[in-house]
C-alpha cells in the first residue's frame, strides 16, 4: 500500500502534462488515484480476518 501513497503523492507534486521532443505524458487524474487507492485499501480490508464491529451479549449475573 505505501507504494500507492508515495505513488500518489510524487504524481501530485509533478506536472499534469508534460511534453517534450520525445512526445508527450499525461498522468491520471489525482481523484482516479484517490478512488483507486480506496477502492485497494477496502479489499485488503475485506480479506482480514478481523472484523470491525462485534457484538457481545452481555448477561448480568442471578439473570438466567
């Protein structure tokens, strides 16, 4: 994943276009990586084994 962040973040501080004798480069769109990003972090959150909300049945003692 920290290749996708620094990924972002080097496309974010260069140029959106670039041109040149050699041809030109365009780079996708900064909310394109953004949503890409969210998109992998939600699968590898998919795939944990953990999940983000437990619920517990809480029983006072003397209840049952």
């Amino acid at each position: 994943m920290a290749e996708i962040e620094d990924s972002i973040r080097t496309n974010a501080e260069g140029p959106a276009k670039a041109s040149g004798d050699a041809g030109s480069v365009e780079q996708h769109k900064l909310t394109d990586q953004i949503e890409a990003d969210r998109y992998l972090a939600s699968k590898q959150a998919a795939k944990s084994k953990r999940r983000g909300l437990v619920f517990n049945k809480i029983v006072p003692p003397g209840a049952e």
